[in-house]
C-alpha cells in the first residue's frame, strides 16, 4: 500500500475514533430507521426524502440524532455529521449533473417518497432544509434544478410516468405547467404525446388542455397534430358516453359530428387540425351556441394556422346557423354586453369571400375586423386581394377624403398615387385610426406625415404627440426646426416609443438641436434606450452630473461605457456600476486585475448575468481574473477563453457543466477564433463520449450542436437524437452546406423518403427542405404549396435557396390564372407579372424574365414597387428593367418625388449617374435611403452627393452633423479637400456614425486628421476614443499605429484592424500584436499575415488563443516567460494551496502560489477526510472522490519539481 493510502486510513480512524458505542435499531422510529439504512446503501435522494416526510411530523433532538450516528457506528460505518453533510451534498450535486441517472432514481422512489419531493420542488419556498444538524441549500439547489434543461426533462418524464397516480391530476397539470414553460418545443415530442393519461377529470383535463393551448406556437407542427390527437381522443370518449346514455331513447345519427360548442371551446388553437368533413357535420345548434360564448372571439382571434378552406368551411356553418353574415348591427345580447357579430369572427373574417351586393358599411365592418389579419402564417397575398376588393366597395359613392378614416389597415394597401391623392384635412380628420396602423412602408408614412404637417402649418410638440408611427415621416430638418424645450418633451412623452424607429439622421437631427441649446445636461437623463446610444463621446465629455442610476435603461455604445465607468468608478463602487447592466461594457482589463479578490467573487454573478454584453476580450480578461483568484472554483465555461491548452481540466463531472453552459452562451463570445474551435470541439466530443445518443444529449449541448462537425453528426447521432434535436438545428444561424447535407440524411432515415412526408413532417423539416432535389421539391410545391411559399419566406439569401426559390415560381406562375399584357405590341404573349404573384413570391420574384418585368402592367408596378425593390437577387438586366418601368409610370426622372425616389429601393441601383443627376435630392431623407443601399460605385455615390449638395443649396462646409449621418457610405466619395472642409463641431457629433463606414484608406486618412482636431494628436487617444471612432483608425500611419501602449490594442474595433493597410499593420511589434485580444486577431486577414515575420506570426497565434502575455501592472515583453504567462501545452497551470480546510468552498478565500511538498501532503490530507465516507460507500462515490484523483496527479508534479530542486542544490 502506497505511503498515500495509508495516510489516508490513519486520518480516517483518528476522524472515527470519536464515535461512541452503538444502540441497537429498535431505538428509532421504522421511517427513521429506514432513512438510516438508505443512507447506509448509498440511496441518499431516498433516504433524504423519508427524512423530510419524517420531520414534517415530528421533532428533531439531540437524542434522536444521537441514537442515528450510533446505529452508524454500530452497523460499522464511520459517518461524521460533517462527513454526512459533505457526501449529501456531492451526492445530490452530481444527480443534478446525471439526468438520466436522476431520471431512474425518481421513478423507483415509493409514493410517498414521490409525493414529498414534488412537494419540495414546486410547492416548497423554503430556502434552506434543515436535517438535525445537517443544513442544505434548498434555495440554490432548487434554482440549479430548474436552470438545467437535462433535470427539467426528467421531471417532465417522472411526472408523466408517476404524478398522475400518486397525486391529484389537478396538482399533477400544475406541475406540468411549471416544467413545460421551460422549454416545451424540446420535451413536448410527438412520441411522448402518448403517455398522456388518457382518462382525467373534466376539470384537469380543462386546465392540461389550456396549458397545451398556450403552448402551441412552442410546439412542432407534428406534435400540435398528436396532441389534436389527444385531446380529440378525450373528448370523443365524452361524447360516445354521452351518445350513449340517450341511445335507447333517440336513433344514433351517424351525420352527426362529436364535435359540440365546448369541444370547440376545449380546442381553442387546436380546432385547425379538424378535418373538412368533420367541420361541415358539426351541428348548427352546436355553432351557434359557440359564437354566443364570451370568449368565442378570443379563441378565433389565435387560428393563425387556419387554412382559407377550413376557415371558408366555419363561416359556412356560422351563416347556416341562423346568424346573417352581413348585419352589422349587434345582433344579439348576453347580460348586460352587446356583441358585434363581424367581431365575433375573429381571423375567419380574412377569408370572407361573399362580396356579392355588399354594402359599403358591411365591408367598412370587415375592414374594420381585418386589421389582425397580418397575424396570419402566410395567406397575405389572399387577404391583400380581399382587402383590396372590400376598399372599393366601402368607398363606393364616395370619395377617399371621407371614407380614410373608416378603412382601418386596409389603407396600407393604397398606391402612393391614392395617398397623394388626399387632401390635409383628411389625414388630419383620420390620423387617430392611422396613427395606430403597423405595415405602412416608409413612402407612405412620409406622404402621410406631410399632408398632416401642412394643415397643422406648425410643427409642435401637440402635433407630433398625435401622430403616433407616423412620427418617423417627418423630415429631418423639420425636426431640427423645433425648439430644444418641445424636442425634450418628445423624448420624455408618449411618442419616446417610436424614437428607436427614426433614422440615424432624424435622431442626430434631434440631439443636434437640443445639445446646441446649452440644456443638454437636462435632458441627457431622459434619453432611454437605443436612442442614447446616438450620443456623441465628446458630446458626454461635455456634461456633467452622471450617476449609476439615470444610466440603468440606456443602452451605451462602447466607448460611452467606458469613458462613463472610468468616470463614475471615482465616486461608486463596482457593485453600484456593474448592477446597472450595460456599464459592463466598461470594465477594462485593469479594472479586472485591480478588483480585490472579495469584491471580485461577490460581484462574479453580475459579469455572469451580463455576459451577452461583454466582448470577447474582456471575457478573456474575466477568466484570467477568475484563475489567478480561484482557479480550484473558476466556472468550466471560463475554461474556453482561455488558451487550448486549459481545456484539459475539463474533465469528468466538469464536463456537465462544462457544455451546459457554454451550449447557452455560444461559442463566439467566450472565443471567436477559427483555429481553436477544432480543439473545443474536441472537447465537446470527449464529454460526449462521442456520440450524441440521445434527447439528453441534445438538451446538454444548446447551441454547441451548431458547430459539431459533418462527420460527427453522420456517424455519432442516434435517429432518437435527431427527431429532438431538428428545432435547435432550425436556430442555428450559420450552417455549412456540408453539415446541412448531413442534417438532411438523418432527416430521410427519420422521416422516410420526402415524397411520403405530411403537412406537419414538412413544416418541421422547414428550411432544411433547401437541401432537397428540384424533383423532390416539385412534389412537396405540388402537394403542400401554401406551406412551402411558407418556408421559402424565411430562407434567407438566394444563392443558398434558389433550387427551391425556383420550384416556388414555377407552382405559383402554374396555379396563378394567365395574364397577358395588352399594353405593348411586343408584349401581346408576354405573361405578365400580376400583383398575388409578386406577393407571393418574395424573393423568387428574380425568376421573372426581364421581357416578362417590362411587360408588367403600370398599376401593378405602382402598387408593388416597395416589394420588388426590396428583392435582393435580381440581376442588373432586371434591375434596368424594372428602372424602365419606373420611368413609364411615373414619368421624367426631375418630376419624381422623394417618396418615390426612396420606394425604388435596389432597383435604383440601375440609375446611371446622369440619372441621378437628374432627380430631386434636397431632402436628407431621401438621400439617406439611397445611401443606405451597397453596391453603389464610386461615381455613382459621388453623383449622389454632388445632387444632394446641388439641390439643398450647400456646401461641405455647410453640413450639419444629421447630414454627414445621412449621407453614410456616400461620405467615402469626398476627396481630401472636402473632408478638410467639414465643420470640426458636426464631424465630432457624427463621428461614431462615420466610424461605421468602409472607406478607402486615403479616405480614413483624412477622416483620422479630422478626427485629431476633435480628439488631439492619435498618439494621446484612450481606450473610449479608438472605440469611438471605429474604422477611421484604420487611416493611422506606420509611426501613429507604433507609437500606441499595447494595452490599448484591444479597444480598436475589429473593423478597424481589417482596414489597416498590411504594410502598416506589419509595423506593429510582437508586443502589440500579442495584446490584440482575441477577437482582434480574429480579424486580421490574410494579405496582412503575409506581411508578418515569425516572432509577430508567434504573438498573435498567442493573442487567437486568449493568451496572458504578461502580468498585471507590467510592461513586460511577451518574448521572455513572465509570471501568469500562458504555460506551454507540457506545463501544468499553477494549482491553489488551500488554507483553509474546512470546506470546499473556502477554495474561494483562497491566493495562488506555488505550494511545497508538505503543503500538498496537508491538502491532500483533508481531501482523505472529505471522502472517507465515500471510501466506505462506493455507491455514494461524490465530487470530491474525483477531485482526490486531480490530487494525487498533481502532488507528483510537486514531488518531481522538489527532487529537480534537491538535485541542483
């Protein structure tokens, strides 16, 4: 036996010496006595619970725990109450880290076992359990329960195999409700549907059934279906039973549907998945009955998913019952309320198909109802016809002036030629209905805005408080025009909600004004949101009078953050900064290192909270912090931003907590570097034991699974694994083509092959059906096309769907009637586009040939112009032709008005620079539309600006701050006079929008000698300046960019480090390189690698890897090892010495230093105390067994540094 082991014996029989002589078991009561024994064969969750259903009766004392730790002693187990603690304790830590172990160990637990743990799970509020002397923490365990997707599932599972028997069905649904809201797209699967209890009281099946409804939208459209299922099974039963008591007395109707007006009630969302048949056999005294229930309405204001021949197929049955489709009047009475019938429809009104000798007050009523209509999946081009139809109607003898604010949402689809048609007092008379319409394209609300402004003649505070969403209509320099006292009011009063939708260059425009005024400080802390975010850093420098609180619903940029921390940090304390959120962002490095470690660990849980918020390379500088402070208690997830070679004491039960944490947070902001994601995948295989095997796998990995690898997912996922994991595959934002072309392998052995796929197997499968062949995709287009139009709304770029974007124009253009152009000669067999197909189409719209675009009628142009300007893919053939078309509708390119201009969208993208010489640029806003499109060239932009400047009557010189924002990438066709030009005041107020741009070096160059007049001399820029001023700071000189401290190369922004010219960027030192960070590193490209010698190609591999390359509060060289300098991959990390031992937890207290062979043999010591129990019970083995492991591992590095040591002395 090893020197080790037997220290490990002798500790523990001086430890156990204490215990006195035994008694025998009679002594305890049988409940007890029962605990005791469990205790003693390692079932701790069985024995925990017989202990807490024990002492809910009865009362603890000294003699009864007494008697306990003699019956220990006397079945010759050597427990300590502080060894009992410890082992429960770890036990239960890891059956929270083992689901499925969790999982068996719950259902084998008797009733009453059962019942006290549901008891204590979601009835309990106790925050800690006391057990005699032993005091667990119910709080955080409970909180750790429910944060665990893995834990969630299990209760989901136990609580389907064993609630329902052993308490009421009531108390069962509620916990359901608890464990569902967590994440029921992931347990609700449709093979689990099945183990739904399928006899339960009326009232719990009423409470399970509105839980389902209320989840619908987070559930599979396959286990909607089963679910349908279930609740049709149920309530069939019911009405056979109730068939079935009359049968003697009526004869049984076999026309006659199970379908009654609570069953329909019962359904709620659900009543979709009813068949045709089944909706048309339904009893008209049942229908009726139903629409005169109070919350009829509601339920069929939530069938987003209704198809127009099932909605078709209930208004059939309503008309039938005896209601009159078309009385407009209330119709009926219940109580004290009157109900409107059209309301009582719900979403049915969108599919509303009787127009025949409708009365212009019954489609005004339709209209009315049809504002919800845009909550639809899909259907919009056949509710945009209806709509469409029903505005004529409901204008019929009169005129548009009378009836605007009677049209609800249907005015959105009036062309701007309609709009313009209107006169002031119109809109004035019906801006309380348009104000509160969503969908309006930005030409409308700008016509709109203007009619309404030029009958108010004054732009006041009042007026625009009316307008609502029109409010981002208005101009600009409009806005500017106000008086800083009424824009101050804007930003505190009701309107404040629509500020985040006003362009850059209205919000400027706004804080322009109200800076200028000298009453900045004032109004600063009333800017919320967003909105501050437009506030310039020398515009804050110029303010006083900050504090925690006025910034806690802000959202700051960057170098707002920074500058406000490092101001406020004189007078507060971190606790009170990094509380409000987004301050976060300002906590530097040496913030980090600076932080006593007390203050640091108490407010770890603030960094945790706001991870999301912080860049890589201040996680980077968190985890370093946390291993310097407490490595033996850093969060395994910290682990990943650190170098490769940490990854190694992912081991074991840190594995758990490992993925779980980083599958919620993501990969990118712990680490974005490409080459270490190899490694970290490598670990995720190796926690894994590579394979995903099943759900549990799934809930454990989060978003990881976005990243595993082709190969891995081919032969390492189980069929089992895939059917849960296909929504988190769904999510996944970047997809190579190669793991989707394995996505879609495992989705053919699931699902079988595709032309046997349902409804609801196809909307499942959703964008993966991109993957499929033109044939395959043609049954699917033929077989369900509403649901594939559905799924090709929502496939992002052309290039990765066009396969599919192409089936989907071939089923639209065959189902949709021919409509040959008249128009012109050389379109008289030209199928021309019609304004459903243009609708429907979105994006597959670029398969219209360009003879076929040319040919379109100039109305369906005219109402569809937005839509096809926002189309992505067409080619410039198209784009011309569309520009074309353009020109024929709305006539000489000077007479075109900014609303039309700002429509065109990329189809301006065709204009030639004559062109655009040619149209009406004075507006900012116009020009800011424009701006915003890419893909100008460069004389193309330099034509859009010279317009502006012709047209407003300016100069370079002239420009405001809202103009330099509005004009956006139109600002990289200045050349270096003009630049030097622009007023220093409007340059430092628009500055951080600039520093978006992506201009040419010589451009940045002069942007950066503009930037010095505001900021100084670049070698005197901080850390809030170079985030401030973004890309700009790729115009800096070879002399500039060496001259910078290397602790600031971290806070230029990573767009910045792209744009430095490779031969400056080689300029820098291995120094600077090295303290890039990792996500600037990231970012340097290739041709900028090339220019780098092997010392600098060294530091910034270190700076990818997260590395510390010196230590805090020096300036060392990273060639020359420094303490806290990353190890090599050989060298094992500096362990923590404990110097305390009487906890694990006191591992937090604790300072790292290099321990001496006597200090490891004393923590190895207490280590032996901890797990003796363990020893003696292998079924309880716990954490600490483990760690012992690590232990042992490292003392023998002590002992080979310490004989190295002997040898050279």
């Amino acid at each position: 036996m090893s020197r080790l082991l037997k220290m490990c014996f002798l500790l523990i029989s001086m430890n156990h010496a204490k215990i006195i002589h035994s008694q025998n078991s009679e002594d305890l009561p049988p409940l007890l006595h029962k605990a005791v024994e469990e205790v003693i064969a390692g079932k701790y969750l069985n024995a925990l619970l017989d202990i807490l259903y024990f002492q809910s009766s009865n009362v603890w004392t000294a003699d009864l725990l007494t008697k306990v730790m003699a019956y220990f002693r006397a079945q010759e187990v050597m427990f300590t109450l502080g060894s009992l603690q410890m082992s429960i304790k770890s036990y239960l830590k890891n059956l929270l880290y083992q689901p499925r172990q969790l999982l068996s160990e719950l259902q084998q637990l008797d009733q009453q076992q059962f019942q006290t743990a549901m008891k204590y799970l979601f009835n309990s509020k106790k925050e800690h359990l006391e057990i005699g002397n032993i005091i667990l923490d119910w709080g955080k365990t409970r909180e750790r329960i429910f944060q665990s997707p893995g834990v969630n599932r299990t209760l989901f599972l136990v609580t389907l195999d064993k609630c329902f028997l052993a308490l009421s069905a009531l108390d069962c649904v509620d916990i359901l409700s608890q464990v569902l809201r967590v994440s029921a797209v992931n347990y609700l699967q449709p093979d689990v549907i099945g183990s739904l209890p399928d006899l339960l009281l009326e009232d719990a099946f009423r409470n399970l059934s509105s839980l389902f409804k209320d989840l619908y939208d987070r559930t599979s459209a396959s286990t909607q279906r089963a679910l349908y299922g279930w609740m049709k099974q149920i309530l069939q039963k019911s009405y056979n039973m109730s068939v079935s008591i009359y049968l003697y007395k009526t004869e049984f109707n076999e026309s006659t549907s199970w379908v009654s007006a609570e069953s329909l009630w019962i359904l709620g969302r659900y009543m979709v998945h009813l068949p045709l048949e089944e909706i048309l056999k339904i009893s008209l005294n049942e229908v009726r009955l139903f629409i005169s229930y109070d919350n009829a309405t509601k339920q069929l204001d939530t069938v987003y998913d209704i198809t127009p021949e099932l909605a078709q197929a209930l208004l059939e049955r309503i008309s039938s019952s005896g209601f009159d489709m078309r009385n407009t009047s209330t119709i009926y009475r219940q109580g004290c309320f009157a109900f409107s019938f059209m309301a009582a429809l719900g979403l049915l009104v969108c599919f509303y198909d009787d127009l025949e000798q409708m009365d212009a007050a019954v489609a005004r009523a339709l209209l009315h109802q049809m504002i919800k209509c845009n909550q639809l999946r899909g259907f919009q081009a056949e509710v945009h016809e209806l709509k469409s139809q029903l505005l004529n109607i409901a204008m019929q003898n009169q005129t548009l002036n009378d009836t605007l604010g009677s049209l609800s949402d249907a005015v959105v689809g009036l062309t701007s030629s309609q709009l313009e048609s209107l006169s002031p007092e119109a809109v004035h008379n019906a801006v309380a209905t348009l104000n509160q319409v969503s969908g309006w394209a930005k030409s409308q609300v700008m016509i709109l805005s203007s009619k309404y402004l030029s009958y108010e003649k004054v732009l006041s505070f009042y007026n625009v408080s009316q307008m609502g969403a029109l409010v981002t209509g208005i101009g600009t320099r409009s806005l500017h025009s106000m008086s800083p006292r009424e824009l101050a009011q804007i930003i505190r009063g009701t309107t404040s909600q629509y500020l985040s939708d006003l362009s850059p260059a209205q919000q400027q425009g706004i804080l322009r004004k109200i800076a200028a005024s000298g009453d900045f400080s004032s109004s600063v802390k009333d800017i919320q949101g967003a909105f501050f975010k437009e506030v310039s850093l020398s515009g804050l420098w110029k303010q006083s009078g900050y504090n925690s609180s006025m910034l806690k619903e802000k959202e700051l940029r960057s170098s707002q953050a920074l500058y406000l921390y490092e101001l406020l940090s004189k007078e507060n304390y971190p606790v009170d900064l990094v509380s409000t959120g987004q301050l976060v962002k300002g906590v530097t490095c040496q913030l980090f290192e600076s932080m006593d470690t007390d203050i640091f660990l108490n407010n770890f849980k603030f960094f945790e909270m706001n991870l999301h918020l912080l860049s890589p390379y201040q996680v980077n500088c968190l985890a370093w912090k946390f291993w310097k402070v407490s490595n033996a208690t850093i969060p395994p997830f910290l682990l990943l931003a650190l170098p490769s070679e940490y990854l190694e004491y992912v081991t074991g039960p840190l594995c758990v907590p490992f993925l779980e944490r980083v599958g919620k947070i993501g990969m990118d902001l712990l680490n974005p570097s490409l080459h270490k994601r190899d490694a970290v995948l490598q670990k995720v295989q190796e926690c894994l034991n590579s394979s995903i095997a099943d759900e549990y796998d799934v809930d454990l990995l989060g978003n990881l699974i976005c990243h595993l690898p082709p190969a891995f997912l081919h032969g390492r996922m189980s069929l089992k694994a895939m059917a849960a994991a296909l929504h988190q595959f769904k999510l996944c934002p970047e997809l190579s083509h190669e793991q989707k072309t394995e996505i879609k392998y495992k989705l053919l052995q699931l699902y079988g092959s595709s032309n046997n796929w349902t409804a609801e197997t196809t909307l499942d499968v959703g964008p993966f059906i991109v993957m499929l062949s033109r044939e395959e995709l043609n049954i699917l287009a033929e077989k369900f096309p509403d649901i594939i139009l559905q799924i090709a709304k929502t496939t992002g770029p052309v290039s990765s769907a066009e396969e599919l974007l192409s089936a989907v124009f071939e089923s639209v253009s065959s189902t949709g009637s021919a409509r040959l152009s008249l128009s012109r000669a050389d379109c008289l067999r030209t199928r021309a586009p019609s304004s459903n197909e243009i609708i429907k189409l979105g994006e597959a719209n670029i398969f219209w040939s360009v003879q076929e675009l040319k040919c379109m009628d100039p109305g369906t142009f005219d109402k569809n112009v937005e839509l096809l300007g926002g189309v992505s893919g067409f080619n410039s053939s198209q784009l011309t032709a569309l520009k074309e078309k353009a020109k024929q509708v709305w006539g000489l390119l000077p007479d075109w008005r900014s609303y039309q201009i700002i429509s065109l969208g990329c189809i301006a993208l065709a204009l030639t620079e004559q062109e655009i010489t040619e149209l009406d640029l004075h507006s900012i806003d116009t020009t800011s539309v424009l701006s915003q499109q890419t893909g100008w060239t460069f004389t193309q932009a330099r034509a859009i600006l010279q317009s502006f400047l012709d047209d407003s009557g300016q100069t370079i010189s002239t420009l405001k701050s809202f103009d330099l924002v509005g004009l956006g990438a139109v600002l990289c066709a200045l050349n270096s006079t003009e630049i030097t030009s622009i007023r220093t005041v409007e340059f430092s107020a628009a500055i951080a929008r600039i520093g978006l741009l992506f201009c040419s070096t010589p451009v940045l160059r002069q942007f950066k000698k503009m930037t010095e007049s505001v900021f100084g001399a670049a070698t005197s820029w901080n850390g809030s300046v170079l985030q401030e001023i973004g890309t700009i700071a790729g115009g800096l000189n070879e002399d500039e960019l060496k001259a910078f401290d290397k602790s600031l190369m971290p806070y230029f922004q990573p767009s910045a480090i792209r744009h430095i010219p490779p031969e400056i960027f080689q300029a820098l030192s291995p120094e600077q390189i090295a303290n890039l960070g990792p996500e600037n590193a990231a970012m340097v490209t290739g041709s900028q690698r090339e220019h780098l010698d092997a010392s600098q190609l060294q530091s910034l591999g270190l700076a990818l890897d997260g590395a510390r390359t010196s230590s805090p509060g020096t300036q060392s060289t990273a060639g020359s090892p420094q303490e806290g300098q990353t190890p090599a991959p050989s060298v094992v990390p500096q362990i923590t010495c404990l110097t305390k031992t009487n906890s694990q937890e006191d591992a937090a207290f604790t300072h790292s230093k290099r321990c001496s062979l006597f200090e490891w043999l004393w923590h190895l010591a207490v280590c032996c105390v901890y797990t003796a129990p363990a020893f003696l019970n292998p079924q309880g083995l716990s954490l600490s067994v483990l760690e012992l492991t690590t232990e042992i591992l490292e003392i023998k590095e002590c002992q080979l540094s310490l004989n190295s040591r002997i040898k050279r002395l």
